[in-house]
C-alpha cells in the first residue's frame, strides 16, 4: 500500500501566539507535517525553548527566514503570521518565485532561491492585514504606507470561511480576517443579505483577551497592568474598522459605515462581541434569530445559541467554534446580537487551517475537532 | 477640652462584599464608631473570622438582627445591606420606632425593642433596591411583590450625590444608588439637562466585576466559571434599568427608556460602562466633554479624563473616585461617553459614607481620601 | 465489512468538573460511546445546560442513578466521579449484580436492576478516594466513617497509570488518585525504588488551582475569594496524604510519613508539586535526573524538563502531561524535586481514560494527544 | 499659629511600581510634600500619563535625574528606587554633595549641584539591593560587579523595621530589604535569638506575585505568560538568598544557609512564604507560635494569625500589615511557619515609608493605616 504523502508546511512567523497556535493545530493533523518554522528574534532555537508547552513535538529547528535554504524543500502551504507591512513583500517575493505571472511586480530581492523550494501550485495563507483590504487606497490610509504589492491584492481571496468558502476553495492567496472582524461578520452578514436590518447605525462593542495583542514585550500588555482591570482603547479608530465595513457593505449591497469599539479584559483568550443594529421594518429579533439558525445550520463550527443563553467565550476556549446569539432590545424596533469566538483559534489560527483544509481538498473540521476547554 | 462624641453607626448586614467594605472605610473616620454589626448566617462569629483582612480591627461580634438589644445603644446611623425587599420591613420598623409619625404603617412586629435604641433623629442609609424606585408599582413590578413601605417610599432621597446632594442633606432615608446606575447618571445627566444629547435611544454597554453578585456562594461566581471568559447576562430586563430610566427621566424632562446590557467579567471590582448617545443637532463629542468638565470641576469624586485617554476601573481601583471621557464615534452625529467606578466604593459603600458625611455635616471626603490600588 | 461495535459507558456524576472533562475528552475517543450520564442535581437537564461548551455533542440527558432504566444497555465501562463515601455503596452495586461472587457483601438494595444492564466484564474506573487507601481502617480514620465494601477494596487496583500499568490492564475496579498524590508518586517512586534519596522527610510543597475543588457552590472558592491572592489550606492533614504515603512507601519498601502542603492559587488548572529530598549517600540532583529520564524515556505522558528549566502548570494545560525537573538544592545534600500536571486530565480524568484504554486493549494515547493549550 | 512646614521629597525612580506605590502612600501623609520626582524613560511627562490612578494628584512633571535643578530645593528626603547599581553611583552622589566626609570616595561626576539642593542631614531611603548586603565581595559575587561605594556601605543600615528600629532611627542611609526577604526574616529571626528552631536546614518556599518583577516590558511578565499558570524560577539562585542568610545568620550567632525557592504566581500582589523548620530539642510549634506573638504583640503592622488559620496574601492586600501563623508539622520535630505580606508595601514602599517616619520622629503608622483591600 502507498505510504501517505503528505503536504508540507512552512510557518513564517512561528514564535508569536498564533504561530504557536498553528503549530498547536497541525501537529494532529494527518495530513501535514510541518518543514519550515521562521522566527527572527528566536532563530536558532527550538521549538520547545520558545514554546514549552510544544516540547514534546520532534519540529524544526526555528531560523530567520532569509536562512531558509528553501532548494528542495518542495513546500506545499505557506503560512504567514508576520508583522504587518513585511508580509506584503515576503509574498510577492514566494509567489513571483514559483512561476506564476505576476508581470508588474519586481521580484523581491534574494527570493530567487525558493524558486526551487516551493511547488508550482504553493499556496499562501496570511495571517496578517496586509491583504485584507481590497482597496489598496485603504490600505495606505489605515496602515501608513503604499501598499507593496497590488497586484497580489487584486488577486487575494478574504477568508472569512463560512461566508467565502468557494473562493477560498481555489484561491493561492487567502487573507484570514482579523480577530475582531469574524464575529461581526458570522453575525451580520446575513442578517444584511437578507434585509433583516438597516445597514446604517451598527454599534459593536467588542471586547478581547490579550493574546489578540501579541507575544512581543509591551508595557501595556503585563499582568500588573491588565489583571483586575477593564479598558477601552482604539477609540480613535481601530484598524479592523475598514475591514468589517469592506464586508459588511458587500453583504448589503450598499456603503456601510460601523461604530466599531474594543475593549481589553484580563483574560488570554476570547473575544464577545455584543452589537446593536435596528430592525427592517417589520422584522423582529426572533426573524434574526430564526436567519441565522437557518444559514447556519449545516456549518461544523457556528452556532446559535438557545432562546435566553449568552454565548460566552468560556464555552469556545481552544476550540474553531464561533457562538451567536439574538435578543429583543429594551428599546422598540431594536435588536441586540452577541457572539464568542477564541480570538486564537476561529479568530486567527483555526480559521487559517479551516481554509487550508479547504484548500487542499481535506475534511475541512481536520485537526479542529477538538471541543473547547472548560474551565 | 471636649471629649469628641462620636456617632454610632449600626450596619445591618455585614458579612458581605458591601458590608464589608463599609466597614474598612469606617473604621478610619475620625467622627463614627460602629456598635453594632449584624450578620444572620454568621451570627456570634468575630469580625477576623468572617474578614480575615479586617483582624486589625476591635469590633463587635456579628448578631442577628433580632438578637441586637438596641436598649441604650443611642444609634445615630444605621446602614442597610440587607438582601433586597427585607429591607423595607426593617426600615419601616426602625423609622417607626423612633416616633415619627409613619401613620399607616403597622409597626414591625418585635421592634418595640428599638425604640430606646435609636435617637429620634436616625438616619437610615440603605444600600439595597428597596427605595430607590419612586413609583412603588414599578417596585411590585420589576421586584415582583409589593412594596412594604410605600409611605417611607414616599420620603426616600435617592442617594446619587453629586446629582441630589442638596435632598440628601436632609433626608432621613437615603436610598443609594445600584453599582450600575452610578455612571450612567454621573455621565449622561448633564447632558441630557442641557440639551446636549437626544434622550431616546440611549444604549449603554456595561462591564462589572464579580463582587456587584455578592458574596452568597453561586455556581456561577466561582472562580472556575468566570475566570478566563466573558459573557453578557441579564439580557431579559436587569433590575437596575428602571432606577436608570427613572432619573435619566428627571434630567431630561421627559420619559426615557434605555437599552442597559450588562457583561460580567473576570475581575474582583470595577464597573466600565461604555454609552452610545446621539448627539443634539450642532452638538459635537467636545462639546459633551466640555459640559462634563464644566459639571463637575468642583467634585471631589469625579474627574473627566484627559482628551483621548479612555477611563478604565483600574485606575479607581479601591477608591471612590468616578472617571468619565467622551469621545468621537464613527458613525456621524453620534457620540460615545465612557465611564468607570469601583462598583464597592462609589458604586454602593463608598458613596454610601459620602452621602452620610453629608447627612452628619462632616467634610464629605472624610475617611474615603485614599488614593486607587494599582496594580 | 463489519461495523465498529463501541465500548458502551456510563458516566456517574457528569455534572461535576470532572465529569465535564470525561465527556470532554471521550467525546473525540473512536471507539466508545457514552449511553448513560447521570448527575443527581442536575437530573433532567441537557448536556448543554449544564456545560454549554459541549453544546455540539449529540449526548443523552442527564439523568438520577435510580432513575436509569439499565435492562438493555449493555454498559461495558462505568466511570465514577461520585461524592466521596457513597461510591463504595454504588460500585458494591454494580459489580454485585453483575453475578461476581462478592459473597460477604450484601446486595445493595435496588440495584438489581443492573443486572441486565451491566456486561458480565463490566469495568469500573472510580475517580473518588473511595477505593485508594488499601487498609480500610486508614480509610475509617481519614473519612470518618467505615468503609462499605471492604471485600472490594481488597481487590481494587491503584491507577497511577506509569506505575501500575499491568495491574491495571487485568483489573475490573481502579481507584484512580488523587490530583495531588499525582506529581509526587510519578516523581518519587523511582527515586526511592532506585534508593536515590532518603525516604524519612520528604516535603512536598503543593500549589493548586481551583478545580480540584470540584464545582459545589462555596463561598471558599468564589471568584471574589480567589482571585488576587494565595493561601494554604488543609494543614491540618489533607486526605491525599495516606494515599501519596502508602504508594510511596510500597516504593520505599519501608514505611514513609511525608510533610503535605497544599496551597491554593488564582487559576482554574494545574498543579506544581514542589519536593524537598535529602539525596542519598554519594547520589547528586544530576543522578536523580538520570533517574528520571530513564524510567520515563518511554512513556507517552510523562517528560523530563531539560536542565535549568523549571515545569510550569500552564505548559500542561488541557493535556495529559506531567513534567518533571530536578534542582540543585542550595543546601548540601538535598535536591529538589519539582513537577506539573492539569489536575482535571493527568490528574483526574485524563489519567482515567488513559487507565480504560489500557483496560480495553486499545491504544495508550486514544482521545489524549491533544497538545497543551497555551496561553 | 504657625504653618507646618513640611519634609522634602525626592523620589528617584518614580515611574516603576514601588515609585507609584511610594506616591500613593505619601500623597496622604500629613507631614511630607513630594518635590521632586525623577524617572529616566518617562522624563517631561506628567504623573497622570504614567499613572492614570494617580491622577488627582498635583505632583511635579517627571524629570531626568541630571535635569533636576537641586540649587533651593532644600530636599530631607530621598527615596531611591533606581536599577540595581546605578544607586550605589547616585547615592554616593548625594551623600557626598552634602558635605558629609566621605574621603576615599570620588565625588560622582556632575552631582555639585546638588550641594545646595539637598539639605545637610539629607536622609537617603533605598528600596535597590545596593546597600543590603555587608560584604562588598558577597555583593559583588552575587550581582556581578564590584560595589561602588564600599564605604557607604559601611555606614548603611538594614531597613527591615521591627527587627532594627533602633539603628534606623539614627541613620542617613536605610537600605529598604528586598520583598522576598521580609516575611522570613520577620518570622524565623526571633525563633533563632531565642533558639527554638535549627538555625541549619531552612526550607522557604516562597510563592509571589508579578508587581515584584517591576514594570518593564519583558515576555515573561505578560498578561499572556503569567495568567493560568504557576511556576518556578530562580532555582539556580535568587539574589535575595545572601540578604536572607545574612540577617538569619546574625539572628542565629552562627553562618546560615538556606533553601529559597521562589514561584511566580498569577496575581499582582502578594508573597507568601511557607517556611519549613527543625524544631529544636523539646520545642513545639505551640512554642514558636507564643514566641512570635509575644515578640509582636506591641507592632502595628505584624499580626500572628489565630491557630489555625492560614495567612494569606488577600488579607494584607494594598497595606503595610504582615501576617504570620505557625503549624505543626507532620514530620515529628519539625513545624511550618508562614508568612504573608503586600510585596509593594511591607516588602517595599510601605516599609521604606515605615523607615521614614521613624527616621523623622514621626508616629511611625503615619499613612500607613489603610486597612487591607478585599476582595
């Protein structure tokens, strides 16, 4: 019988938390195994110096990415969970590389070398912003700078999984959402394709545990400073912002503008995000309620939650799953909707395999099935 | 020279969080000594037994309230924290027993003993929701029975002090806030009393820490059950919102229904209330912030922050400080006000001791000058 | 091609946080089923009021002990996660009326029942201290009351699974142990099996979170009680330590008294378990580790810290991990000991499903690979 | 009648947590105004952007060190809580300016100015390790370089208050001890003078929260790291050890070492120490527990828990109070003493104040008598 051959993996980025979340995820996977982990500041380190809790995988050593020697590595999915800006670069560079006609772009200085690490068919899965935004005006505007590589954009599939699946299914450049944007987007969308709310006056209070933030060192970010603590920040807008307005205003056919405002909580994972949108005329909280059970009824990882449950975010803790709820508003014509995700998981990392599942064909709940941890 | 007389304070209900915490801000008055402290669970146990962090302390042991031999105590204030509806029994039994005339109240059956007890002029500070509610049909219905003292209703001040300071002054019946309300009026009250924001369709999003739950033992206050997570409750109508609406009524001259949702998170203390108000036509976010400043510049207690910093519970942290900031929302024409307490200071015991300084006459920063704990 | 025929199980007293757990985990296992949960107080309830996190699963609903209509069911493994003491009576039950000759027992009164309900070869895996003390008169004198099925104890196996594996493959009753003896037997059996430290005087210093407490409603462990603070407890005797010294001193081959000293943290999971040894005659911290490294070179669940880097609880969690490092001790002659474990899955129900698996024939790890989740 | 004229402040070093915990405690001190405050990294910003709970404070703006114009401004006091080294430097500085004759010592470069800054019998407070152990070649050994100001040194006193009062009274230069040190000096030193334990053999198992790793942005001290986790570090040994040794070893009349083991804890204040001992010949722990009561029964801030109970870090939270409890052990001849403190006021800025107010002649409780805050 023919051994399994299985698709090979880099992870750019692997020493943050959603890289080792990746790496969390994949490393049950049947049908992976992971080639590449690049880490600039750890290069050099193992895994299990950088992430204790992954010491028992036999991985790759982590190495800054210029010092991948990609000849022969044959890899099949790229994972890219770098800091914003760069990634834009390192995709063009792997993507110009392997063949792919992409006449405008300059290929990427010293990347001539992973024309023989990658397969023709590479396919790149970015985890951070630098493709999300389809106008790359807004890009420029949200984030500071040109954005480096258009036409790649032009080409970059959003995957929001539920709602794109078909895309994503044949695309070599997916951009996961952002953490904040998949709950808004699972909730309303919808709930806009289907009239069910006026598009205009959306209010998300959005409130987060810190791993959203990262793994570098900040001030901000110590347990002195968060513990038994509650915040707002990003008053003067947030830069997930124009990336739930993009979708949000696709799904409704029209210009929309949201009232977008999170809050970080002295907890590592989740994020609740509780929002208030006006009812169609005519339409009550029960008919949302009712939309969303039907759109999403058949998906493996969203679900409505009872008549009267809040969703959580204890109840998806480690888990792909995203928790939506709906209630009556106090205030007449008015509807409240909330959902839970684990920012790490279907808000980053999960999705991200979610997609690659998806992408190659696979069982798209692989190395998601796990149910969430309580307590 | 003059001995100082001291006032005696009785604090009925002394055992929980509130009572608690009463008693740390008593204990360093320089006018008030406590006498008397009950606790019905707890009855016969000594103060370090029940609050190992008040062990310091030389106070009475906890009674039972029917145990309590008021004969010759010569009680000045009495301080409620009993649970919500037994307190209008006792309080009409006490009022009734110093020879006011409450004429169409019976007297509490076995309060005879109370009235050699109490001075004629006693002063009842109570901390639970048993007259806070002017309209004792909104009592029946939102408490779901019938008031027990609706004449005593009728003489209640409610006790928000920077709002009502004047009534509390005289007042024989205070009736304090709940821990939600406090910020929402401290915010929203100016500026619906000077036109500033439309009154209907106030949304406000609020976020508590676990002590406003009491200190009963409930399965969903354990640590397990609400460490690491976050969730909305009370989405059916939180008992808090009539109190709300009712004084957001008075400050705007005309009824006013609001949209409260509170979340609880994992932190001991703190409220953060995060409000969405629409703007007054030719009103802008600096505007609301600068009646606020203007409001309150002379409270000790409440300070606007600075232009851009969002306020947050743990810089009240232990304190009876109140922060309030606005700011621009996305969405035009609206605004977002965000303020945060200690739900155990200003939010019940602390404002509780503020509104008796000025009952007594004292200075009314007296014994709650500390500044936050942070971290 | 034949169909899979599932391991059929009933779980006694779901509800709790290890029950929670056993689902948790046996829900992903390949070849069981769960058929019957029970859980007293929550009878009648669904899976998903009681943990909404399991809301995916498709699993009968909670229902009494007496209330389960056991002709037909067929169970083939019976997990115990009842109140310590009434254990013995059930289990006595269940295996009774399964027609083994326990002649001394009397039959305990309506389980008669079972008979058809339970396979001839039905296992029962206890996760009380019902069945851990071997000389019942240990278990009178530390639970305070005689023990109700002394034939069965005799005839129960110890399940700590790296230690006891063959004994346990053969068994038909394991008494799993304790969260805290975990750490120190995994850690100290093969030192003092080797002879590489003393056996008089061993401390054990043990830090907790707040789980292993179980889910009942007490004020103790309160959110407001817990969170922000570090405390001791059980120092009058904790009811792990006769079982941590009868399993230490079959490793001995003498018998030991230990100092046990539980501390309770602000966490949901984990314990850290630090041990003070005197090391023997000519022995240094660096042959202790040696020790280790070899007993444990081939267990799936157990790993040695490399040198210099202490185990830490979050680099366990959600796993059925335990780490394990030896220090220097500053003090001539001694070392020290350090080990870590999630005290709901290695330390409770992860070790049970591990225990059943090697009860059944299957695979060690089947429904335990999960990797750690971290943060 | 005439003004008060207040005490001088300088607190270099204010922007970490013992600098803010210092200004909270001092902003209500009857007798001291704050003057000048230095902190290197947040230099021209003002109080409130560094701490935003301070922020009703009116303090000075924050300075360089070398930028404060020390010509008039007649300081009493300095608090130092500068890095671990450069105090020796600065110290030496201030000292040195003022006349005092410090012969072999080079005047620190660019420190005249502060001749006529600081007034003759300056008072210098030093909450670093810079002047806590004896020997100048243990410091060096310990930290890594030699000492800086040898002879300064030898003039320094040990700050830990109740057991060297007297000899604080009288210095210019208190070295504050470190917060891991206090709790067992406190509890074991009066046990060796009077010889009921072994002096040899010390166990200490210290558990501590994060506040005591300071306010720079490092990893290991984020949220993210710190949160649901309980781990072990400084096993190759902590600096805080030879301090412990150092003061154990006078209290016994013989050379003490130690076993110290700390462990970092997910909380933001609090140590607790759990000391293991030798009981010496016909000594019980009743013995020790009378011993430690008798000797603080007249300290304000040092209380002996009833038999029994447990200290624990949630009921010295936010004050000055130490609470120690002794217990048997189960080992014959051996007992458990444990202590608990805030490690930001005892183990630091609360005892340095405590030191200034013997130092001045003030009433040594002096804006220290808030009772603990709890939850």
């Amino acid at each position: 019988m023919a051994e399994l051959v299985k698709t090979r993996i880099a992870i750019l980025g692997a020493s943050g938390y959603t890289g080792g979340e990746l790496i969390r995820l994949l490393a049950r996977h049947p049908y992976v195994e992971m080639v590449v982990l690049t880490a600039d500041r750890h290069a050099s380190q193992s895994l299990s110096q950088v992430f204790p809790h992954l010491g028992n995988l036999d991985l790759p050593v982590l190495m800054k990415i210029e010092e991948v020697e990609w000849a022969g590595l044959d890899i099949d999915v790229v994972f890219c969970g770098l800091p914003h800006g760069t990634t834009q670069e390192v995709v063009k560079g792997l993507l110009h590389s392997t063949g792919h006609t992409v006449v405008d772009e300059v290929m990427h200085e010293g990347r001539d070398d992973l024309v023989s690490g990658l397969k023709k068919n590479v396919k790149v899965i970015d985890l951070s912003a630098d493709f999300r935004l389809e106008d790359v005006d807004d890009y420029a505007q949200w984030y500071g700078h040109e954005h480096y590589a258009p036409q790649l954009q032009a080409e970059a599939v959003y995957g929001l999984t539920e709602l794109n699946r078909e895309n994503i299914r044949d695309a070599r450049l997916v951009a996961c959402p952002g953490c904040y944007p998949t709950v808004p987007l699972l909730a309303l969308s919808p709930l806009l394709s289907d009239g069910m709310i006026d598009p205009q006056g959306i209010i998300i209070d959005a409130k987060s545990g810190v791993t959203g933030a990262g793994r570098a060192a900040k001030q901000a970010m110590l347990f002195g400073e968060v513990a038994e603590g509650a915040h707002p920040y990003g008053l003067d807008g947030h830069r997930h912002t124009p990336e739930m307005e993009q979708e949000l205003s696709k799904a409704a056919g029209e210009s929309i503008t949201v009232s977008f405002n999170p809050h970080l909580l002295p907890m590592n994972r989740g994020i609740l995000a509780t929002m208030y949108v006006t009812l169609a005329e005519g339409t009550t909280a029960n008919d949302l309620r009712d939309t969303l059970v039907r759109r999403y009824d058949d998906e493996p990882f969203v679900r409505v939650t009872e008549e009267g449950i809040g969703p959580s975010t204890r109840d998806v803790r480690g888990s792909n799953q995203c928790l939506l709820g709906v209630f009556e508003d106090r205030l007449p014509g008015r509807a409240i909707v909330i959902g839970a995700i684990d920012n790490l998981v279907k808000g980053s990392s999960g999705q991200a395999v979610q997609n690659m599942n998806i992408m190659l064909g696979f069982p798209e709940f692989l190395s998601l099935e796990q149910e969430p941890l309580f307590p």
